[in-house]
C-alpha cells in the first residue's frame, strides 16, 4: 500500500516543477534552433544582395569591356612603319651660365653725383652707367699738366744750350767737361718730363673712373646705389651688376662612360646640337652648340662638364635657369620608325598589332632609340600598318575596322591577349 501511494504521488506531481530541459516534449529546445536558422537566413540574404550587383555588372558588362568577349571588330586608328633618321641623345641636367658677369665696383673714393641706367635695362658697351664727382680728380689732373709742361720747357732750353755749348766746344770755346755735364743735365730734364708724363696719365685715369660706363653688352640688374652714397676706392660692395645675355651659355655633366662617344665625334670636327628643355621636359626653350669639354672628369662624382652656346636672341635663356638638356651624338640613318604611341610593352617584351585583312595580328619587335615621338624598330618592315589606339580592347587575331577618328591609345603596360 505504501509503495502504491508514493508512486502515484509521483506521477502527480505539476510538470511546472520540471527544469525546461527536463520536459518530455523538448518544446525549448527547438525554439532555440529555430533561431539560429533565422539569423542564417538574414545572412544569406545580405550576402545575396551584396554579391548580386557585382555578378550583374560582370554579366552586363559591355562587350567591349572585356578581353575576348568582343562580339563586333574593334575600331583603331593606324600609322605605317616608315624609313626615318633617328637622333641619338644623351640627357642630362644644366645650368644656364652666363659668358660674361661684371661685378662693377669704384676704383675711386667719392660722391654719386647721377645713376644713368634704368633697372634691367639692356645696355651696349659704353653706355654710361653712373657719375661720381670728378672735381678733385680734374684738379690734380690740371696740376699734373702744368708740371708738365714747366719741365717740357725746361728740357728744351736745356737742349738749346747743348747745342750751343757744342759748337763752342768744336771752336775750342769751352773745355769738354762744360758741354759733357749740359748733356747729362739734358738727359736729367728728360726724366722729369717722362714722369710728368705719368703722373698726368695717372690722373687721367683717376678721372676717367670717375664716369663709369659698360664694359659689355648685357641686361643691368636692380639699382644698388643712389645719388648722394659715399663710395670708396676698391670697396667689396659693387656699384652695378652687368650680365649678358646673348650669346649665352648652359652647363651640364655627363658621366665618364658616355664621354668616349662625344670624344669620337667632336674629333672629326662635328658640330653635335645640344637643346634645351624646360624644368618639366615637355618644352623646347632653344637649340645650341656644343662648345668645349672640361680638361678634367671630377672624381668625386665622375662626370665631366661640357659648356653649349646659344644664341639666345629672345632671351628666353636666363641666368642660373635649371634646365634639361639633350646632347645629340649622332644620327641613325634609314630606319624604320612608327610613332611611340603604337608600341605596346608586356614586361621587357614590346609589341605592335600588325594590320593586314581587317586583323589584327601581335608582332614582337625590338625598339632602338626614339625621338620627336617617332621610335626605331626591329620586326616590321617599312609599310606595315600598325594600330595606334584601342588596345585595351585589342588581341591576338582581332577583327578590326579603321576609323578616321582619333581614338585613345590607353595604356602601354600589359596589353597582351
């Protein structure tokens, strides 16, 4: 009976007592799986809608776009490989330095009495440039004239009585000592004078200084000094700065290895062209000449400095301008030569699109030197027709059709099938 009764006091006990676990149905435990498969499914949708508009935009894509998916011919411009000269240069970075630069200072002491030039005028060789006052310099130059001409009239009176005293010597007139010591007195008044002579010149000189004029053709910088300074003689500070400017030079350096190659044409006598670029290479600012090469490669560097001469007539070379320079060694004739622009590069690899039958075909070819956007080639021969645009769209066995109008050439790197 007591062992009835506790079983069945057992079986009726509430299932609230039960732990959620413990239930017989497991309702909790589903609910809890339930869950997680929602929060996959949100996922996944997130995922679809960023994923779907990139696998869209690939399947859309034009069929231009992409490499091998061209359906019609490719539209290119084109150039024909032609015979040209080729010009061989060495670059380098260069000064320009003028070939004269007068630093004026007074020679003098004295006063600015009047400044002629303007600031930055062109001025010829000659052309006054500024007065210091001269009075001083003009008196001792009067003094030193009358001295002069006291001694020039007393060497001639002496001359008077030597020849005198030479006659009266030939008569036995005189004894020789007198007409001897008439000499010598005459040689003495010959000194004099010669130093009156200088001291005049001296002074001439002293107020020629005093009027400074051009010593060159050249441009004038900015105004130093002014009416009223007081200058002094050899002083450090200079009164005015002359450059010229035409003819003018550039400096450059070149490395010793490509010394031999100018070495070999300058001793056949040629002319090798040297031009001047702008900071940023992509302007012509004007041509020259090679002038001389330094008589020693500086070891310190090992370079060699080479001075070009130009003409200079507009001006548009300017006094310490950094520009860049190109040195033409020689010139490469009969070469076959297409625009730069049609010259594709995979790597080390260069490439052109040869066109023959509205086709494209990839040529490999080895390029030499280029110039003024032309380039040498080796692998194509005069007449070939080559792409010159639309390479991103271009391949190996291409259809293609000419189009008379420019097209962009994009990019070089790469273009490979």
């Amino acid at each position: 009976m007591r062992d009835d009764k506790t079983t069945r006091t057992t079986t009726d006990t509430p299932s609230e007592q039960y732990l959620p676990s413990e239930t017989a149905n497991g309702q909790p435990k589903r609910r809890h799986w339930w869950v997680w498969i929602v929060v996959l499914l949100a996922f996944g949708l997130v995922a679809y809608a960023v994923l779907r508009p990139g696998a869209q935009t690939t399947q859309t894509a034009p069929t231009g776009g992409r490499r091998g998916m061209m359906t019609g011919p490719v539209p290119v411009t084109t150039s024909t490989a032609k015979t040209g000269s080729i010009g061989v240069y060495l670059q380098a970075i260069g000064t320009v330095t003028p070939v004269y630069t007068d630093s004026i200072t007074a020679q003098v002491t004295g006063v600015i009495t009047a400044v002629h030039y303007r600031e930055g005028q062109y001025v010829h060789k000659g052309d006054p440039l500024i007065e210091l006052d001269s009075r001083p310099y003009d008196a001792q130059l009067v003094e030193a004239q009358g001295a002069l001409e006291r001694d020039q009239n007393l060497l001639s009176e002496a001359q008077m009585d030597e020849g005198r005293y030479q006659t009266a010597w030939q008569r036995n007139g005189i004894p020789r000592q007198t007409l001897e010591d008439q000499q010598k007195l005459v040689l003495q008044y010959q000194g004099t004078v010669k130093n009156d002579q200088g001291t005049v010149q001296y002074d001439q000189v002293q107020v020629g200084y005093c009027h400074i004029v051009s010593p060159i053709d050249g441009r004038v910088g900015l105004r130093l000094v002014d009416p009223g300074n007081l200058v002094t003689a050899n002083g450090s500070t200079p009164l005015v700065v002359i450059t010229q400017i035409a003819p003018i030079t550039v400096i450059f350096t070149l490395a010793e290895d490509s010394l031999d190659e100018v070495l070999e044409q300058t001793r056949h006598g040629a002319k090798l062209q040297v031009e001047a670029w702008d900071r940023a290479n992509q302007k012509l600012i004007d041509k020259g000449e090679l002038a001389t090469i330094d008589n020693q490669i500086d070891p310190t560097t090992g370079t060699v400095k080479l001075r070009a001469t130009f003409t200079n007539k507009d001006g548009v070379l300017f006094p310490n301008q950094f520009v860049n320079t190109r040195l033409r060694v020689t010139t490469l004739e009969n070469q076959v030569v297409v625009p730069s622009s049609a010259v594709q590069h995979n790597g080390d690899t260069a490439f052109v699109y040869v066109i023959a039958n509205d086709q494209a075909k990839m040529t490999t070819v080895k390029t030499g030197a280029s110039d003024g956007g032309m380039v040498a080639v080796q692998g194509i021969k005069v007449g070939d027709v080559v792409a010159n645009s639309s390479f991103e769209k271009l391949q190996d066995g291409s259809k293609i059709t000419i189009s008379k109008i420019k097209l962009p050439a994009t990019s070089s790197e790469g273009n490979v099938p």
